[in-house]
C-alpha cells in the first residue's frame, strides 16, 4: 500500500519577542501508528485512507516518545478542528517533568534520567531569524566564568536543521548543549510561547516556566 503523507500547518504559540502567533507547515505519514483518540483502538491504514476520503480535513494529536519521536497519532473522528495546546497542558511546577533524550549537535546522548543530580535549563528557541546570537554567545561566556557551572546543565532546543543552526551561530558554544530538529519535543512539552525556558531542580522537578534568562537566579543553582 502506498504511503499516506498527511500536511498540518502546526499553531506552536507566541513570540514574546514580536506578539505574532508562531507556525510550522509539516508533512508526515502517519502509517501504522494511528489511533482512535477516544477507544484507543488501532485504525488500519485502510481504514484511514477511507475515512480521509470522505473527511479531507481530520484532527490529529501527536503523542511523542522521550526520544522526540512520535509513538501514536490520535485520531480525533468527532471534530475536525484541532484542539490547540495551551499552558494548562504543560507541567506543572511542583511535578517531575517528563523524561527526555536528546542527541546534541555535537553527537552526545542528553538524557534527563543522567542529568539527576544537576539542575536543568531547557530553552527552547525562537525560529532562528529572530536569535539575538550576541546574547546566546555572551551567555555561553557567562556559564564559563560561573563558579556553580558543573552544577547545571542548560539546552537550547531548536526545530531547524543543525545545518541551518550552524550557518546561523557562527563558532562553537562551550557551555550550551545545541539540540536541532526538536519540534516534537516542543509538542511533548506544549511549549507555546517562544522563547521559553524550563527550570528543572536535580530531583527532576519543574521549578518554573521562564521566557528570559535573566530571570533565572544562576547563582542559585547549587547542589549542596
């Protein structure tokens, strides 16, 4: 059976840096891993191509693993709109974020569950044309002189290719775990506002929600 390529323009949030909404077009195929959102039950691919047949437009959620990989597409056969994600769906703090791994642009494994012990600084970026790159690289310099910077470690998520990421960051950070393609993460973590920054403490609690680094009290990120 041919393959069944489905197009989504995916609504991600808010820039606090220009008050415009922030939109990703993608495509996928979803064969195999579709599911009825409200049984649970698998639907055959057969059993999909029929129902896009008749309803073009279809509702989807995506379920994303801890690898950034999606495990199901639920679909929802009662609407056709897409049920937007909001900050209610995020973690709340006070409770052990989900776990994740990363694959860095340099090729090392980032896993939450090796991170215990460390404080975590999860960015997830803005599209790359609006990165201020003189502040990213000054923070990258600030992290080096800290006195506590083997106390914590910080990532910064972006959904484009580390091919882009690269031509856009010119040089090496030392200090930042760079993470490329990461749009399903930010589906896992219904992030929707940009930038955004997780505080996690070393048990792997969320402290909070951030859009600025400078809100974050770096010196207090110790482990006693």
């Amino acid at each position: 059976m041919r393959a069944i390529i489905v197009s989504m323009i995916i609504l991600f949030g808010w820039s606090h840096l220009t008050g415009q909404s922030v939109s990703h077009k993608v495509s996928f195929d979803p064969s195999g891993k579709i599911y009825n959102k409200h049984t649970g039950k698998r639907v055959s691919d057969e059993e999909f191509s029929k129902y896009i047949t008749d309803n073009p437009r279809v509702s989807f959620e995506h379920e994303i693993d801890k690898y950034g990989e999606v495990a199901r597409y639920l679909l929802d056969t009662t609407t056709r709109e897409v049920a937007p994600r909001t900050e209610e769906d995020q973690t709340k703090p006070g409770k052990p974020l989900p776990e994740f791994v990363f694959t860095s642009m340099t090729g090392e494994t980032v896993a939450s569950q090796e991170l215990k012990g460390q404080w975590i600084v999860l960015k997830f970026e803005i599209f790359l044309p609006m990165l201020d790159v003189a502040a990213l690289k000054q923070l990258d310099t600030k992290i080096e002189s800290m006195s506590n910077k083997e106390d914590f470690v910080m990532i910064d998520c972006f959904i484009e290719t580390a091919d882009e990421i690269t031509s856009k960051i010119d040089g090496e950070l030392n200090n930042i775990f760079l993470v490329s393609d990461a749009m399903n993460f930010q589906l896992r973590y219904s992030i929707v506002r940009y930038p955004q920054i997780i505080l996690i403490d070393p048990q792997g609690i969320v402290v909070g929600y951030y859009s600025k680094e400078s809100e974050i009290d770096w010196s207090g990120l110790t482990v006693n």
